[in-house]
C-alpha cells in the first residue's frame, strides 16, 4: 500500500468533499453527515447553516446539503486547511490542522450544543498550530495513516517557524468516539499533556528545542 499525503489546497475540494461523500463516516459512526467544517464556523455561520438545510428539506438530508456547501465554500476559500491521505487518487483520510487562531473552537463538542466562540487568548498567528479532527476510511484503520498524517503536520509546522502542535485527544474515549485521535497517537510522536479541561488533554510537541 502507498499511501500519499498531500495539504489541502482549493484545487483538491472536490476530492475532499468525494471523501466525505463516500468514505468517511461509512461505519454507522454517530458523526454521519460530517465535512469537518464547524471547527471554522462562528455559531451565527451555524445557525445559517442550520437555516439552509430546511431549504433542502431538513432531515438528515438537508442538514448534509448544507454541511456540503458550507465545506466547499470554506475549502475553495481556504478556511478549511490540513492533510488528505491518497491511495493512488482516491481520498482514504484525513487531518484537519490548521493556525490556532482560524478555530473558533477545539476539542470534542456537539454541533446541538455548540460552545461559544471562544478567540484563543495570549497568542498569535504563527505561534500554535492545532491539529482537531482524524478520519481514516475504516477499511483503511490500523495502517499508521493517522500517525503519517500527525507527522506530516508537524514537519511542516517546523518549516513554516511554528512553535508548537496542539492536539486535543478525549480521555478515555471509545474509538468511535474519537474524532480527535487518542492521546496514544500524540504520545507516539512526542506530544506531551499541557493542560487539561474537563476530559480533554490540550497535547503540546514543541518543535525548536526551547519549549
């Protein structure tokens, strides 16, 4: 198996939203409909969006169709950034990573119970680089992908003069939980705890020897 890793860029949209359509999610995951956009979305973007998928008929249906055109708008707008795993051309997983300061919100939550939209407080641009969501195709899991993809965040952090990769694994999660990787996967390539709220580990991996 040869697996490729490429960033997400708006020329790869629609292999990110064919992810979506046909891959992620296919093991009755409670996530199903997702296109990881709502890390991205203010909750007055939510509400809209919540408003869009009564035109398409509410439902389960409706609330797909809008997650659809809201994650093809913010990818082709670059709002919506991280990693795309290939096998060969088709899309098998994916990474969502992204500046700190582009997330309206980190962790686990419930798109019922959307938190605030909470700016992260005492940093910059270019300081933090958070990694908040992995899907693997389930046929795919168990492979190494998520930790390629983990890697690839990093050694491009390193580049770009990021200080540091956060990841925001729940503890004690079941794996179908787990959108978030599990903070095994962060310890297996050198994250260690920062802080912790509630039963979410903030993982930090320094990247220049001087955190």
């Amino acid at each position: 198996m040869e697996i490729g890793i490429k960033a997400l860029s708006p020329d790869l949209a629609e292999a990110y939203l064919d992810f979506f359509d046909h891959r992620a999610f296919s093991d009755g995951s409670p996530y199903y409909p997702c296109y990881c956009n709502a890390f991205n979305m203010g909750t007055a973007e939510i509400d809209a969006m919540r408003e869009e998928s009564k035109a398409y008929g509410g439902g389960t249906e409706g609330w797909k169709q809008a997650l659809r055109g809201s994650a093809s708008r913010l990818v082709k707008e670059g709002r919506i950034r991280g990693y795309l795993a290939f096998d060969g051309g088709t899309a098998v997983g994916w990474c969502n990573a992204n500046d700190r300061m582009n997330y309206f919100r980190v962790g686990e939550f419930d798109l019922d119970h959307v938190p605030e939209d909470r700016p992260p407080e005492r940093l910059r641009y270019g300081q933090v680089r958070s990694v908040v969501c992995f899907e693997i195709c389930p046929e795919y899991r168990g492979r190494g992908i998520a930790g390629r993809l983990l890697r690839k965040v990093c050694d491009d952090a390193k580049v770009e003069g990021y200080e540091c990769v956060e990841g925001y694994p729940v503890l004690n999660a079941q794996a179908a939980m787990a959108f978030t990787g599990p903070a095994a996967l962060y310890r297996k390539l050198g994250f260690t705890e920062y802080a912790q709220s509630g039963n979410t580990a903030v993982m930090r991996k320094y990247l220049h020897g001087d955190g």
